[in-house]
C-alpha cells in the first residue's frame, strides 16, 4: 500500500501545513491558466499541471519547466474558483523538485535559488548584480551581452554600489540558520 | 396569470409586503401592509391613459435593468397581473414639487387619488406557500469581467431585454451605441457560480440560457458566437438536442473559465474589440479571444431579504441562504413549519418548468390539507408538566418555531402542539425537567439504544434503511 | 509624530536607491517617522522559499522580531515582496504556535524572540491610512496637473490577500495620485505580474511581461509609470531597452515610485528623492519643481 | 515469545518508506507510517510506539526537527526513542558543501543517512528499542 502513494498525495504532503490537500477540488475550469502572465513560455498549463498531478504523471509533471516558470504574482490563486493556492502549490513542487534534483535539464531556476540562498547565508542580505553576473553563463551570447550593458549603465548611473553588504551579527545569523537547517559543524 | 387575476377565489394582492405572521397551520394571521398605489383599484380600468399622459420618464432599474425608461406612474411590465398602475411617488412631480397631477386630470375614472395612506391588513389564512424568488448575481463583484466598466459588456437580463420584441431596441440585438450589429460574440457562463469566492452552488439555469442567446444571435445577427463553459449541464426533457442544434449552428464552445476581459488590444486585430482571455482547456493553450459583445450568465442567489423573511415564516435558510425545504428528496416542497410551503428558486436555482412543477406540488399540498379538514401530525412533540414548571421562561426564547407560549397568569408554559416540530432543545434546557418529548422520556430511550443496537447488529451496510423509532 | 519601524529591503540599498531617498523624504515631510530597524536581514524574497520555505519564515521573523524589540506596533515595508513576506509570516506565526516555537529555538542564537504581534503594512497604505488624502492634498505645493500616469500595483502589494479591499480592480492609487494633482489612467495591466522574479531565471517570459506593460501605458498615452515596488520599478525601467530589441519597439518611458511623485508635487528638489539617477530620462515629466 | 514491537515511520517519501517497511516488516516488527509531520504526530498521541523513524525534509522544509523537538518536549513521548534517517546532506547539500549532519541540533538517540544498509537499519532499531526498555527497567 505504501508504494501506492499517489503523487497527487505527495505534493498535499508538501503542502499539508497551509492547504490540506486542495488539489482535489480542481474543477479543470482554467480560470489559473487563463490568468497566467507567463503560461505561454509553460510546457504544460497550470490547470494540466494540476491534472498531471492528479493522474500520477509524475515523470512528466517534475519534467516540465511549468512550476519554474512561475513568476509568484498570485493571479492564480486569488481567482482561484476552488480555492487552491496554485502558486504555493507551484513553491511545493519546486521544493520537491530541489530536493531529489529531479528538474528539468538546462534550467535556471533550481541554480538561482541555490545560489540566491547560498548568498543570504553566507551574508545576511541579497545583493542583485552579483547574482546575474553568476548566471550570465548560462545565458546566451546575445543576452549576455544585453545584461552585461545593463549592468554596466547601471554601475554607472550610480544605482549600483560595487559592494555587496553584509549584516552586522552574520555568525549569530548563521548559527540560527543551522538550527533550522542541522547542516554543517555548530562553532 | 389573467386566470389568477380574475378567480372569484382568488385575492392578489400586490405592492404589498407582509409585515408579520402568527397562529399556526390552519390558523395563520398574517398581517399585510398595502403600500399606497394612489390608484382607486375599484375605479381603474386600466385603459392606461394615465401613463401615457405622464410627463415624468424614469429609468426602469427592475425590469429593463436601466435600459429604458418608464413613466412616474406605471405598469411594471405589459402583461403584468392586475392591470393597475401604481404611482412613483420618490419619481413623482405632484409628490416632489406639489404640481403636475396630469394622470388626474387626464384619468376617465377618476381612478387617481393623491391622498392614499399605507394601508395594514391581516387575513386568516390556512396555508402559506412562499414562491418569492431570486436575485440575480452581481456582475460588477468580479471587477475582471468589467461589467459596468466596460460598455460592451452585458449582463444575462440585459440581454434578455435586448432579445425582446417589446424591448428598448425592439428585439434588435445591437451594442450600447444602439445600431452596431456585433460580428462576435462571447458568452460567458458560470458567472458569480461555481465558484468559491462567490457562490459555490450551479446556478442550473444558465447553460441552457446561454444555448438560447447563442441561436438568437444566430439567428437575428448572423454573428460568430463563442461560449464559455466549465462543464455543459444539459439534464432536462429535450435540452440535450438544443445543445446538439448549436453545436449544428456552427456555436464556438471553449470549454474554460473565462479568466478576465480586457478593452486593451495586444495585436491588430484586437483593436477596439473586447477581448476575451480563457483557456481552452481542450487544446491546454491560453487564448484571447477577441469580440464584440460578451454576455455574462450571471448566476441565481437568495434574495436579499431571504433570511429575514424566512425568519417571520419560521422557516431557515441553507448556508447558501435558499429556503430549507422539510427533506431533500422525500419532501422538496413542504418546510419544517407546519402549513407553510415553499415553491420556485427561493428553494434552490431551478428553471422555469421546474418551478411551476413544484408550485403545482406546493398548490396540491395545500388543497390537500385544506380537503382533510384535519392534520396529521408527526407524533414527535414536546409538552410541559404544568405542575413542574418554575415558570422562569428558559425555554421560551429557544424555540425556532415559537411555539412555547407563556401563561402569565399561571406562570407557567405551555407547547403548541401545532407548532412544535418536536426538536427536542426545550426539553434539553429545562432546568427543572418538567419538559419532556413524545417518545424520548427518560424511561422510552435505554429501551431505543437497545433497539438501534439489535438492528445495528443485523445490518448489512447495504443503506436505503429508514429506522423508525416509538 | 507616529513612528514605525521600517523593514527598507535588499533593493533599497542597492537597484532602489532613489525609493529609499523619496521614501525618507516624503514620509518626512507626511509626519511619519520611519525608524530603520537594526541590523535587519534579507526576507528571502521569491527565490528562498523553493528551498526551504521553513527557513524563508525564520529569515523573516528575525526581522519581525528586530522590529518587536523596538515596541513600535507597526512594522512598514516599502518593497512589495518584502511586505507580502512579512504579512504572511506575521500571519502563519500567530496561527501556528507550533511553528512560532520553532522559530523562536531558532531566534535564540541571536537573543531574539517572535511574537506576532505587529501590524504589517506596506507604505503606501500608510499614507493613505494614517496620513490621509486630505492632508496630502494639503501638502501639495506644485500639484502634477496635466502629468497623465499609469498607476502600476504589480502583484504581491495585493496578492494572494482576499481579504482586503478589491484585489481585482483596486482604486487607492489612483486616488492618492489624483489627490497630487495628477491624471491617473485607466490601466488595465495595473495588477498584471511584471515578471521581475522572471528576469534571470526566465528571461523570455519577463521580458514579454515588461514589454505588455509598457505597450499598454504608452499606448494610452502615459507620461510616466509609477510603481510601489522596487522590483517592479526596476524591472519596467531598466529593461526597455532590452524590449526595444527584443520586440523591434522604440519605448522609451519614464518610471518612477511613488514616492517620488509626491515629493515632486510636494515641492522637494529632484535631486533629495534621487531624480536623474535613472537609465531612462524624466525629461518628458512637465514639472517645474 | 516477545510481544510484537510497534514502530512508526514518518517520512515524506513513499518509496523510502516502502522499502524499509518491508524490511522491518520481514524481521517481525508491526509497522505504521505517515507521510506528513502532522499525520505522524496525531498518530504518536493516538497510540504507545516503541520506536520512531523520522525523516528530515518534509513539508514546508526541516519539518523532522521541529517535530523531533516537540516530541522531546512531551512529556508522554519523551522517553520513545528516536532513529533520524535523513538525506537531507543530498537534499540541500549546496548550502554547506562537504559538511556532516550536525548531530546535536536536537536530543535524538541516533542519526543514520540515506540510503541505510537492511543490515544496519536492523542492528540500529533492535539497539535502540533494548537500550530504551533497560532505562524503563533501570529506575525501579
């Protein structure tokens, strides 16, 4: 019976704290995906995505570039007929997707994230610039180029400070970082 | 309706509302305020003169939805039952200035009289069927459909007005500026239904609604018709073959919610059209559609007032707010008051066949008691021991169906057979006991839990059991 | 003078510089007395919580709990996804005492503790709130007349909030820009997502984003789009250029936050809400300030 | 005989959890499961466990620990043991590359990492659940 878990049951599971198990009351109306600003750069609809899951086409769904190219505006989720939060539902599959490195080849999102939380521990804030240059790789020659004059006009006029800040009790910061997450020797 | 209007039997009031409601089945008093008409019913013939001579044009909010105009003294609507005007007396020159009285001078009865008063009645009545209605759902509640921002936009009853022969523009479905005939048009469903920040329920009439404004324009315009459903209902006698003839008709049906409706084009084609954004869940691609008119099948809900007169009925609401009828399959049409029945969409969202379907029933029920000349009740009722009675009124207020009466005199109170439903909360908040239930005593309920344990020990599980207990 | 601990964000610091001036500024001049809380951290934004949404919220009750220590009972954001961080968290840590515990073993490191106590506001609500509309129209020196402006909400100010006002169809920007004398313009887009979280990760995606807001405002006929969060203000200004070639379109608009706005009807120099610090010039605004 | 023992496994992961049910199962052990921090913890006050197996990443994130915390913070729980086996070093591991499972982040009895040898899960569980029972025994 075990194995039997549904993948329908494993995202409600992500979700349990906040939502329950709402996916279940989809309706397929569409209402998310007709909503959805980003939905056309989507391999699959958020409402198909939500269908996916349903029907246990796990491969598929973790396959997708859907739940990365969700750009967390909420359109969705307040129009929601059902009342499914789907942008949070997107942040569980995201998560689920983060921790078994399940995700799409050539993707930026699951590296950004890493790097953009490597960033926060390692300094207490965030710090735009430096997090585009890290993936300026991973970008194409033409938009490497394009961010690279935007960054630089930027500098420039004066908006970009060439140093990254950092919190002042960074240790103590850190050492509460790893009571959440038990990683890494307690000094 | 003329029928109605003319039955020696039959008393229709109307421009009346029911003030309050007492006694019981058989035994009802309700009392009515006639609203002045300042019309001489007796003398009226209706020849309508009076309206026609009228100087004074009103927006008609009710029943042209803001579209036409009506005079200040007025009909409701052309075939209304009885034939009498009513004056408008917030709209009314004579009432605002002191001056006009052209339906006065003009009227060949003398029918009109300025002087009339609100007028309190109460009748002796048996039964009661309430059959008050709906409202309509309010599309300007979901501001991303922009009705009421967006001129094109138009909400079910405003079509229905556009649709009719006798409406502001003759029949001739046409946008605001009166003379365009739209190329496109989209209808959306599900509006205000279905949908959990509104109203959860199916409102049941708008499919089919939505079928019959897309042959209309069809028919009259020619025009490209797109309809937007969640899922197509079609469950009656004959309605399924309508959605097969539009599908004949050449009807685009998306199967998606609409998800918003803009005013702002994105590519050529798209300007100075309204644009319809969806999904189509049957292709999983996001599409704007543009159009020329949308229609929006605004969904059915409680009247407004439904909880307060439910309440001088005795009669409750669901948590939608629709009357609760006494059971859902066994019993649709009676309520949990005695003598009062419901019949129509105060129920629930129903069509026009089931609605006179179920005001036959409410009607045939009502017949029926009154040829019994006596009732039946259900055994199940409460009572008071007059001798244990401290009189300290506990009870009195708890009772949804007021049936708890206190005697002054004796200090003590007493249950009305007729009007108790036999709930049991009075018994349960006697502080003295002295309340007790037809088959519920102390004594009867060891020998129940015996009974429902033995049957319980031979039930199969297999449901459509009734147990009856006393 | 009501004061109120000020939560500035990441991009105050850095992209929203100008923000962090006219906000400072203006509030200054509204008699709103934002106290900076010290030394706050990173709430995380959109990017942490597909890691670990647990240590998303503990990031962010720090800076709650910074802010409760202060004993000032309203914490103010002027970075959309930093106010819509904060209001949720604040929120989850009243529901749940469970996951407040948690935070709070967490928050002992730093000699912190988290209540959920504080009332969570984004700063234009502040200023319609707690200042009004009256008293700003009274501190209008220079009213922005005939200064057409596409009031741009973006999404996390409103969203996923349904509790509040008109989440759909909002008016208080409008008003508040009408109040400076400015013509607000009917902007369908008002609530569409920019796409800023887009912009490394999906780049496409966030540029056809930006480019459908400024084809809209420019269409209608905007001077200027003005915004209420840093992302958003970066993103529709610093990539028109980049839509330009990506669409083939010559826009070329300015934007600016609202705050900036005020201050310039509320007559304070240019140069003190860091006006002509942008890439795209405001030479088009008509304002003699 | 020896009366049955009864664990629990609360982990997020089915097929995880399906496979050392399995193995538990087969070397005699009555096994539940719950997939979720708070289906586990309703199952912990619903009945007596004489070993728990908590994952670490669930849900929203760390849940485990947060749940291992509150477990040791019961007074009815405290004295159930406690076998963390996690994966949480390969689930997160760019955050502190090449750095252990700090083993003191919460009072547990043991801490195995995916994925887990049958040999050792068994050697583990049997440890603790006979370390467990001498304690009980100890104080009278």
């Amino acid at each position: 019976m075990t194995a039997e878990l549904s993948f329908n049951q494993e995202i409600a599971n992500m979700m349990y704290a906040t939502h329950g198990n709402p996916i279940s009351h989809c309706l397929q109306c569409g209402t998310c995906s007709g909503t959805c600003p980003a939905v056309e750069f989507m391999d699959y609809t958020p409402r198909a995505i939500i269908g996916m899951i349903r029907e246990n086409f796990k491969d598929e769904v973790l396959a997708s570039n859907t739940y990365w190219s969700c750009a967390s505006c909420y359109h969705c989720t307040v129009r929601c007929p059902a009342g499914i939060d789907i942008a949070d539902m997107m942040y569980a599959l995201k998560r689920y997707s983060m921790w078994k490195s399940r995700f799409k080849e050539g993707l930026i999102g699951p590296d950004f994230s890493e790097g953009f939380v490597k960033m926060i521990v390692n300094s207490g804030k965030s710090f735009e610039p430096i997090l585009a240059t890290t993936y300026l790789p991973k970008f194409s020659a033409g938009d490497l180029v394009q961010e690279a004059l935007t960054a630089t006009g930027l500098v420039l006029k004066g908006k970009i400070p060439l140093l990254p800040k950092r919190i002042k009790r960074l240790k103590k910061f850190q050492r509460m970082v790893k009571r959440i997450i038990p990683l890494g020797e307690l000094s | 309706m003329v029928q109605v209007g003319s039955h020696p039997n039959i008393t229709l009031l109307t421009w009346s509302e029911v003030t309050k409601v007492d006694g019981y089945v058989g035994n009802f008093v309700v009392t009515i305020n006639k609203k002045a008409r300042y019309i001489k019913t007796e003398d009226c013939t209706g020849c309508g003169i009076c309206w026609e001579k009228c100087p004074w044009k009103v927006v008609d909010e009710v029943f042209e939805v803001g579209m036409a105009k009506r005079k200040a003294v007025y009909v409701p609507f052309p075939q209304s039952v009885p034939k009498y005007p009513v004056i408008d007396a917030p709209n009314c020159a004579y009432f605002l200035k002191g001056t006009c009285k052209a339906c006065e001078k003009f009227c060949p009865t003398n029918a009109i009289d300025f002087n009339q008063k609100d007028e309190a009645i109460s009748v002796q009545v048996g039964n009661i069927i309430l059959a008050t209605g709906f409202d309509l759902f309010d599309a300007k509640r979901i501001p991303q459909y922009g009705y009421g921002r967006l001129e094109n936009v138009y909400t079910n009853l405003e079509f229905e007005r556009l649709c009719n022969a006798a409406g502001p523009t003759g029949g001739n479905i046409v946008l605001r500026d009166g003379k365009t005939v739209p190329k496109t048009v989209g209808i959306v469903h599900c509006v205000g239904s279905r949908d959990q920040n509104y109203n959860s329920y199916c409102s049941a009439i708008c499919c089919m609604q939505s079928l019959k404004f897309a042959h209309l324009v069809h028919e009259r315009t020619g025009a490209e018709v797109y309809n937007f459903y969640i899922d197509m209902r079609t469950p009656s006698k004959g309605y399924e073959e309508f959605y097969q003839r539009l599908l004949e008709e050449g009807t685009h049906f998306v199967r998606g919610k609409v998800a918003e409706i803009s005013d702002f084009a994105r590519v050529p084609e798209e300007e100075g059209k309204l644009v319809i954004q969806v999904e189509d869940t049957l292709i999983g691609k996001q599409r704007r559609i543009p159009v020329d008119m949308v229609v929006l099948s605004a969904g059915l809900q409680p009247r407004h007032d439904a909880k307060e007169v439910g309440k001088m009925f005795g009669i409750a609401c669901s948590s939608d707010g629709w009357y609760i009828e006494r059971h859902p399959k066994l019993d649709p049409v009676a309520t949990m008051t005695e003598g009062v029945f419901i019949a129509g969409a105060v129920q629930g969202p129903k069509d026009i066949p089931a609605s006179v379907a179920q005001g036959a029933g409410a009607a045939a029920r009502v017949l029926g008691k009154i040829q019994q000349k006596e009732i039946a009740l259900e055994p199940v009722r409460a009572s008071i021991n007059e001798a244990q009675c401290s009189g300290r009124r506990i009870c009195n207020g708890l009772c949804p169906f007021s049936a708890i009466l206190f005697h002054e005199d004796k200090m003590v109170s007493e249950i009305n057979p007729a009007l108790c439903q036999g709930r049991g909360t009075c018994v349960a908040a006697c502080p003295a006991g002295a309340i007790s239930g037809t088959c519920f005593s102390n004594e009867q309920i060891p020998f129940a839990d015996r009974g429902i344990a033995a049957a319980q020990s031979r039930c199969k599980g297999g449901g459509g059991c009734v147990v009856v207990i006393g | 003078m009501k004061q109120y601990a000020y939560y500035p964000g990441c991009s105050l610091e850095s992209l929203a510089k100008p923000y962090q001036l006219s906000a400072k500024e203006v509030s200054l001049a509204l008699g709103l007395d934002l106290r900076e809380i010290e030394d706050w951290n990173c709430c995380g934004a959109t990017a942490y919580f597909p890691v670990d949404e647990l240590l998303a919220y503990t990031l962010v009750a720090r800076n709650l709990a910074i802010a409760e220590k202060t004993g000032l009972t309203d914490f103010v954001a002027p970075c959309s996804a930093c106010f819509k961080n904060a209001y949720y968290t604040n929120n989850y840590l009243k529901k749940d005492p469970d996951l407040a515990d948690h935070i709070n073993f967490a928050l002992e490191e730093d000699s912190l503790h988290v209540e959920g106590t504080l009332k969570v506001r984004h700063l234009i609500e502040v200023v319609l709130e707690d200042v009004g509309l009256e008293a700003v129209k009274n501190k209008v020196a220079h009213p922005l007349a005939g200064l057409k402006v596409a009031p741009y909400y973006g999404c996390q100010l409103l969203r996923p909030r349904k509790d509040h006002e008109d989440v759909e169809n909002p008016q208080y920007f409008e008003e508040l820009l009408s109040a400076i004398g400015a013509e607000p313009l009917e902007y369908a887009s008002k609530t569409r997502c920019c796409g800023a979280s887009l912009i490394i990760t999906n780049r496409k995606a966030a540029l056809e984003m930006v480019h459908l807001l400024l084809k809209e405002a420019i269409e209608r006929g905007a001077d200027v789009i003005v915004t209420t969060c840093p992302m958003c203000n970066v993103n529709v200004e610093v990539y028109q250029s980049q839509v330009n070639r990506e669409f083939g379109t010559n826009y070329s608009i300015p934007v600016m936050y609202f705050t900036q706005l005020m201050g310039m009807a509320m007559g304070i120099a240019p140069r003190r809400l860091g006006i002509a610090r942008e890439p795209v010039p405001k030479a088009q605004a008509p304002v003699s300030a | 005989m020896n009366v049955q023992k009864r664990l629990i496994i609360i982990d997020d992961d089915p097929d995880f959890v399906g496979g050392i049910k399995s193995i538990l199962e087969r070397a005699e052990y009555q096994v539940d499961t719950a997939y979720n921090p708070k289906d586990g913890f309703q199952a912990l006050q619903a009945r007596r466990y004489d070993l728990l197996l908590l994952d670490i990443m669930m849900g929203r994130g760390a849940e485990g620990i947060a749940l291992a915390r509150k477990i040791r913070k019961d007074p009815k729980l405290r004295e159930m043991p406690v076998l963390i086996i996690t994966s949480v070093r390969e689930q997160i591991a760019f955050l502190f590359p090449g750095q252990a499972v700090h083993p003191n982040f919460v009072d547990v009895d043991e801490l195995v990492e995916k994925p887990v040898e049958p040999k050792l899960l068994l050697e583990k569980v049997s440890a603790l659940i006979k370390a467990a029972e001498e304690k009980h025994l100890q104080p009278q």
